[in-house]
C-alpha cells in the first residue's frame, strides 16, 4: 500500500543494499537515475508499481545486478542499449510498460541472460537481433507488441535451450518454421493470435517435452493432425479459431494429462468422439461455434472427474441432454446454449452443487423446470431463454440465493411468479418476457435489490407494479410492455439515474408521468404509449441529451409541446400521436438534428408549420402531421429541410392552396405521399411522377381539379411487383424478442442475437394509414404496398390509360369525381390490384371484359357512373354478388343484377336506346343549358341519374 515517489531517498546512504523491492505498491514517479549509486544492487524490482517516464540508461551501470523486474508500470520511450550491457544479468524483465522501439544496432547480446520479456510494449520491426543472440535464454517472452515478418528459422539454431517460448499477439507471418522440432527443451510454444499460414505442422509430435500448445487466432487453415495425439505430456491445448477444417480426431483421446483444450470458433464438423472419454485429466473443454453435430457422449461426464468448464455452444447436437452430467459434481460452468437438443432438462443437474453459471438457451428444449435446480446454491447465472419450456418456475428458485441473473424470456411459461422469488438478495437482473405468465407480480420484488434489468414485457401480468422494483436506484432496462398492468408507475423510477432503456406500453397505467421521471442522462429510449397517462411534457426531459427515442402516442397526454424538447439533439424518434396536445408546434423543431421519425397526428395541434432557416442534413425521413388543425399553405420548409424524406403524411389539416412542383425534385426518396381531407386546390402537378420511390399517393376529399396526369405512367415503384404484402395486423402487435433485452443478456452469455431478431428501430418503424377494404389499416413502412386514392376532388377527363401501367397498384381509388369517357380496355393488366373504386363519376361505355382477369380483386365499386351493356363475368367476378356496386348506371344487365341480357336483338335494342337517347340529350341540352351560366353543379348532378334511368327505360321499351 506504499505511495509516494523515490526522489527523496538517499541511495548513498545504502553502500552495501543488495536487493531492492519494491513490488506491488502505488509507487509513481520517474525511476531516480540515482539508483545507479547502489553499486552492490543484485535484485531490483520496481514491477507492479505506477512508474513513468524513461528507464534510466545509468541502471546499465549496476555491474552486479543479476535480476532486473521493471515490468507492469508506465515507464515508456525507448529501451536504454545500456542495459543490455549489465555483465551478470539472469533475469530481465521490462513487461508491460509503454516502451518503444530501440536503436537495436547498439545493443549487445545478453549471453548471461535465461529469463527475457518485453511483453506488451510497442515493440515492431522483426525478431529483434540481439535477442537472438542472448543464446542461453531459456524463457523469452515477446507477446503483445507488433513485431512482424516471418519467426526467423534461426531461432532454434542460436536459442537452443529455449523451453519457453511465447510470440502471441503479434503479427508474424508466414508459416509456422519446421526448424522449431529442434527445440527439444521446449515445453511451452505459444505463437497464437498472428497471421500465421501453413496449417499444424506434423512435426509437432516429435516434441515429446510439450506441455502447452497456443496456436489459436491465426488463419492457419487445414485440418487437426491426429499425430496432436502423441503428445503425452500436453496439459494445454488452443487451436481457437484457427480456420481449422476437419473433424475431431479420435487420437486426441490419447492426451491423458490434458487439463484445458479449446478448439472452438473453427469450421469442425462431424460428431464427438467417445474416445475423447480417455482425457481423464480434463478440466477445462471448448469446441464452441462449430458445426459438430451428434450427441453428447455420456461417458465424458463419467470419465472426467475434475471437469470444471463444459461449453460446447453454437453448434448443432442433437438428442437429450445426458442425465450423467449429474457425475461431473466439479462442473462450475455448463454452457450447451445455441444448439438443438430436445427433451426436458435433466433432474441430475441438482447435483451440481458446484455450478456457478448454466446456460441451456437457444435449445428446443420442453417439460418443467426441475426442482432440483434449488439445490445450485452457488448458481449465480440461469438462463433457459429461447426454449419451449412449460409450466410455471419452481417455487425452489427462493433457495438459490447467490443467484444474480435469471432468464427464462420466450418460452411457453404460465401461472404466477412464486413468492420465493423475493427471497433472491443478490438477484441483478431478471428476464421473463415473452411467456404466458399471468396474476400479479409479488410487492416486494426489489426490495433490498439493486436491479439492473426487469424484464416482464409479452405476458397476461396484471395489477401493479412492485413500487420497490427500483428500490436500489440501479435499475438500467425496464420493460413491462404489452400486460395487463394498472395503477400508477413506481415513484422510485425518477431518482434511477441509470436509466437506458425503458418499454412500458400497451397496458393500462394511469397517473401523470410528468411526477414519474425525472433526469436520466444516459437514458437511450422512452416508451410508455397505449396506455392512459395524463400530464404534460416537462421542460426537464430535455436534460436526457442521450435520449434516441420517446414515443408517448395513445395517451391523455395534454398541454403544449414545450420548445425545451429541442435541446434533444440525439433523437432519432418522437411519437407523440393520439393525444390531446394543442398549442403551436415549437418553432425550434429543426434542431433536433438527428431526427428520423415525427409523429404529432392526432392532437390538437395549431397554426402555420413552423419552418428554420438553418437547414443542412436533416436525416428526417418521416413526418406524421395528420388529425390536427394546422394550416396555411403547404409547409416551405420540406424544400429545404427534408430531402431524405421517405413518408409525408399531412391529412385531415386546414392546409390550402397548390401542391408545390418541386416536391418531384426536393424529396426524391419519397415512398408514401397522403394529403387527404385539406383545402388543397388547383391541378395535380405532373412533376409528382418523378417521383420514382413513390408508392403510395393519397390526395383524397380536397378540391383539385383539372385532368388526372398521363405522366402518372411513369411512377416506377408502382409498375414493380410489391415483394411484401403485409397483412391487416396493426402496427401494435408486439414484436417479439425485444433486441436491447437480448443485447443486454448477450454481455451475459457472450453469445450472439439469434437470427432474424429485429432490432430495436424495427419496432418503431414507421406506419401508413390506408382506408383499405372498407376501412383504414395501418401498414408498417418496410411494406412495398401500391396505391393511389384520389377520390372526391373535382378532377375531369378521362381516365388515362397509363395508370393502367402500373402494374404494381394494390388499389386505386378515383370515385366522386367529373371523370368521363370509358374504363380503359387494359384495366385487366392491373393483375394484383386488390380494390377498385370509380363509383361517382361519368364514366360511360361498357366495363371491358378484361376487368375479369384481376383474380386478386376484393373490393370493387362500380356504381354511378353511365356505364352499359353486360357485366363481365368469370372467375373473380363471379365472387361480387352485390347489386349495388354496380347501381345506378343505366343499360347495365347480368349477374348480380336482376335485368337479363337478352341473346337475340340485344344489339338492336342497345341500337336504338342509343338513338333515343341521343334525341333526348339534344331536347336536354336545350332545356336545360340556359342553367350552366349560376351554377348547375349544386342542382343538375343530383337529378342526372334520375332523368338517364327514365329516359333509358323509355328506350328500352
């Protein structure tokens, strides 16, 4: 515990001082060159200490010095070529500093020396010379610097009594040197972590002195010799990831002193050999993230009485876990996670008394959790998560007392949490989510803990929360969302400063959050939505700087957006939707630099939308503004803010005049474009067809008018064939396997994300509303959904034809509208369209036959319009039984209609009704044209269809 520096020490005062440590204190400073003064010095350790700066050259004077230990300091610069003058040196230890590279030229061999490292300094440049040249080292250790090129061939040649050799973490290349069978002394080579090649040398077993093998962390490549196994006196094998390509071969089973053996991240497949049984010495085993296959042998558990460490994760064994695993009572480590063994968890594991950490996850594991396991009271670490385990957790879980993480998420668990569970003092972090668990959580859980991580997120909880779950103020990540929870969130939560991750939506908890939290600087994400919070935004949340995502959206939230939330510059999601907010949105909005995602929709929300002059890479790629009342024109400040714009939804405003043209060139990525329900007006612009993402254009109920643009043929997302048809499901619908929960029990495990997990922004992707088979859905934004809905506007003309182009569209609505002429011959090429609505218009002629080819159609409207002749029939059409989709149009028979077409004379009575009508329309134009000049938009339309269906009745007849 000694502190303090050693300028004030008198070396002359100590003529005869024959050793000096010093080792192991808190010692810090420059290394005195005073030292030197010591003539009689023969030890001298400093090692362990704080020491900085140079080494002193003048210790190159300490002519009797034979053991020299500066290692584990500060001490940095070159080494001093002066040491490598010290006549008697034996020992000559410099590890672990900051040193770098000498001027090895002026350094002379060391031929006294038989001890040497300079361990992780900043050594480079090749094998250093002279330390070839110091030919009676016996134990040389440069591992950890950056030395390179290939290990000199020489080295047995001029070290021959080497019995130590470690070059590990370095970046020698080349293959490994066949001289090195030379080294008969040796008893240790530890060359991994390099960039070696060449694969494992057979030569190997000729060195019948081995006791540790290191050749792991290089790209060696090939297979694992079977002559390994002649090693007889090998303690220590690691070939890790290696890039090794074989099978286990079964002379490994030959290496009977072998105590640790890691073979893991390689590409061995094949099964485990039984002969590995005959490793009885065995007390450390690694093969995990590999592709071996098979089962377990049951004899290695039998056979291996000091067994220790088991870990054979990330692979793909099959069958039962062995019930003899019960034998290995020393395991302390049990790690069969990421495979695929089936069948329950063997009771036998109770008789582990000595296990520390189990790992079964990621298995397809079934049955109960055994009451045995209560017997593992030095188990610090369960986790069964990813299995398919049933029943509810043994009430012996109280009884593993030393039990800090506990993770049974995603399984088929039930019933309530026992009562013992509180009884777990030292109890860290606890997953259980993604299960079938119900009833309440018990009130003291937390109570005397320091929680990190709750986890009861995707089950039937109900009740209240435990208010002493955040009783130790440590808790990090919190997630109760989609239960059943009530009452009031536990007060406790406003002092946890270490809040990072918090999900508690979809339940039904009440209070104001504003009491609820408070400053939490590393906090990272906020979700508390769908639930029935009231409140207000405080000012203080802004002090969360770290703060990426806040989603509050379905509350009775209310009061103002306070400008304060701009100093959030990390955020990256803002979903405040479906609450009852009002106010103006803050002017300051653009400062939330990192924004991706905005949603105000529906609130109560005012005013112009605020627009910045300093705009440069805003990332904001959706902006959800609909169900307000904002107005004004159609927001400037999207020209210069927003050209990663992805979805636009501004529907259900006041918002009035044009649609800009430089929205086909400003936001180029825009995929979703929805304006429905404003006071828009004047054309549709043709420059919205340059919009080449453009899948979904709603422009509904507002009053545009003039013609639809023929340049819609041009949108070329929507000619593609959609690669993903999402179904109806809400956007609410939980998604599984939360990936902050597993990041977090990965840092456990040390294990990876199981595929196909989505991550943490999937969840809070972005959303479209579609009115969608007679109503409005919500589609996620990763959909490739195609639509257009222009319906109730003013719009004229004729229905282009190369809308039909788009051979993409899922529906496409243009009903109550002007639009005249015929339905286009090509509508059948629209083969995926799934809704059809061109009701309200004044479309005439006959509905083409081709319309029966769109075997996907499920919705169809077809009704007032002027439209004649038969209804196509066959194979989809046959499905629209309902008359009023075709309704009010005069001339149209056939199923579902109750008027028959007639075989015979059909085309003369269709001849002379179109006489007659067009007599009628003379006499009509006539009497009724003196009205076009006030307004007969407000008086003809309704009575039109009346005079039509008479005056085609009086035709037919």
């Amino acid at each position: 515990g000694l502190t303090g520096t050693l300028d004030a020490l008198d070396f002359t005062a100590l003529p005869d001082l024959a050793t000096l440590d010093l080792n192991n204190n808190n010692l810090f400073g420059a290394i005195p060159a005073s030292l030197s003064r010591l003539r009689s010095l023969a030890k001298l350790d400093l090692g362990s200490n704080g020491f900085n700066g140079s080494i002193p050259p003048q210790l190159g004077d300490l002519s009797g010095l034979v053991d020299l230990r500066l290692y584990n300091n500060n001490l940095a610069d070159a080494i001093p070529h002066q040491l490598s003058r010290l006549p008697r040196i034996k020992h000559f230890d410099l590890g672990s500093n900051f040193l770098t590279d000498p001027d090895y030229s002026r350094f002379s061999p060391m031929p006294t020396v038989n001890f040497m490292s300079l361990y992780l300094n900043y050594l480079t440049g090749s094998f250093p010379e002279f330390v070839l040249n110091s030919s009676n080292v016996t134990y040389l250790d440069l591992s950890q610097n950056n030395f390179s090129r290939p290990i000199p061939d020489t080295l047995p040649k001029k070290l021959p009594n080497l019995m130590y050799l470690n070059l590990s973490v370095n970046a020698f290349s080349g293959g490994i040197p066949a001289s090195l069978s030379k080294l008969r002394k040796l008893r240790d080579l530890r060359i991994s972590t390099n960039y070696l090649t060449g694969g494992i040398p057979d030569f190997l077993e000729s060195m019948s002195q081995m006791r540790v093998l290191e050749l792991g962390g290089n790209p060696l490549g090939g297979p694992i010799p079977p002559v390994l196994g002649r090693l007889q006196m090998l303690q220590r094998l690691d070939l890790r990831s290696a890039m090794l390509v074989s099978t286990i071969p079964p002379q490994l089973g030959n290496l009977g002193n072998l105590r640790f053996t890691d073979l893991s991240m390689n590409q061995l497949s094949g099964v485990l050999p039984p002969e590995l049984a005959g490793m009885r010495k065995i007390r450390e085993f690694g093969i995990s993230s590999n592709n071996l296959a098979g089962q377990i042998p049951p004899a290695m558990f039998t056979s291996w009485p000091d067994l220790i460490n088991f870990q054979v994760f990330k692979n793909s064994f099959t069958g039962k876990i062995p019930p003899e695993i019960g034998k290995a009572t020393k395991l302390e480590i049990l790690y069969l996670f990421s495979n695929n063994f089936t069948g329950s968890i063997p009771v036998e594991i109770g008789q582990l008394v000595n296990l520390v950490q189990l790992d079964l996850s990621v298995n397809w594991l079934t049955g109960l959790i055994p009451h045995s396991l209560g017997n593992l009271k030095q188990l610090t670490r369960l986790t069964l998560f990813f299995n398919e385990l049933i029943g509810a957790i043994p009430p012996e879980i109280g009884d593993m007392t030393a039990l800090q993480v506990l993770d049974v998420n995603t399984n088929h668990l039930e019933g309530e949490l026992p009562t013992t569970i509180t009884s777990l003092g030292n109890l860290q972090y606890l997953a259980l989510f993604d299960n079938n668990f119900t009833g309440t959580i018990p009130p003291d859980l937390g109570k005397g803990l320091s929680l990190t991580d709750a986890a009861f997120g995707n089950n039937s909880f109900s009740g209240e929360l435990p208010q002493s779950l955040c009783h130790g103020l440590a808790l990090q990540n919190f997630t109760a969302n989609h239960n059943n929870f009530s009452g009031t969130l536990p007060p406790c939560l406003k002092n946890c400063a270490g809040l990072y991750h918090v999900r508690l939506e979809q339940n039904q908890f009440t209070g104001d959050i504003s009491e609820v939290f408070g400053v939490h600087p590393i906090l990272d994400s906020l979700d508390v939505s769908k639930n029935q919070l009231t409140g207000k935004l405080s000012p203080h949340w802004s002090q969360c700087t770290n703060l990426t995502l806040l989603s509050m959206n379905n509350n009775l939230m209310s009061g103002s957006i306070p400008a304060a939330l701009c100093r959030l510059t990390s955020l990256r999601s803002l979903d405040l939707s479906n609450n009852q907010f009002t106010g103006e949105l803050p002017h300051c909005w653009l400062k939330l630099k990192a924004l991706v995602f905005m949603d105000v929709s529906n609130n109560g929300l005012w005013g112009n939308f605020p627009a910045s002059t300093s705009l440069d890479d805003f990332p904001l790629q959706s902006l959800r503004l609909a169900n307000n009342s904002f107005s004004g024109e159609f927001p400037s400040v999207i020209e210069t803010c927003c050209s990663m714009l992805i979805t636009l939804d501004l529907g259900d405003n006041m918002f009035v005049g044009d649609i800009p043209s430089w929205i086909g060139t400003s936001v180029p990525l825009l995929r979703v474009l929805t304006l429905p329900s404003n006071k828009f007006s004047g054309v549709i612009p043709s420059e919205l067809s340059k919009l080449s993402n453009l899948q979904v254009l709603d422009l509904s109920k507002n009053s545009f008018t003039g013609s639809i643009p023929g340049t819609f043929g041009n949108l070329t997302s929507m000619m593609k064939t959609p690669k993903q048809v999402f179904s109806s499901k809400k956007v609410e619908s939980s998604g599984r396997h939360d990936f902050v929960q597993v990041r977090r029990i990965s840092t456990f495990s040390r294990r990876t994300v199981p595929a196909n997990n989505p991550s943490l922004l999937d969840k809070y992707r972005d959303r479209v509303n579609i009115f969608w088979k007679g109503r409005e859905q919500t589609f996620q934004k990763t959909i490739e959904i195609s639509g257009i809905d222009l319906s109730s506007n003013l719009l004229t003309g004729n229905i282009p034809e190369e809308l039909t182009y788009l051979q993409g569209l899922l529906f496409l609505n243009l009903s109550r509208n002007d639009l005249s002429g015929s339905i286009p011959e090509s509508i059948g090429g629209l083969e995926l369209l799934e809704s059809l609505d061109l009701s309200w218009n004044e479309l005439s002629g006959a509905i083409p036959p081709t319309i029966s080819k769109l075997n996907s159609l499920g919705v169809l409207n077809l009704s007032n319009n002027l439209l004649r002749g038969v209804i196509p029939t066959g194979s989809q059409m046959q499905t629209f039984a309902d008359e009023s989709i075709y309704g009010n149009n005069p001339g149209l028979c056939g199923f579902p209609l109750s008027i028959a077409c007639s075989d015979e004379g059909t085309e003369d009575h269709q001849e002379l009704g179109r006489g007659i009508w067009l007599w009628y329309s003379i006499i009509l134009g006539i009497v009724f044209g003196f009205w076009s000049w006030f307004g007969a938009l407000f008086f003809l339309r309704p009575w039109r269809f009346f005079f039509l269906q008479f005056l085609d009745k009086l035709g037919s007849k």
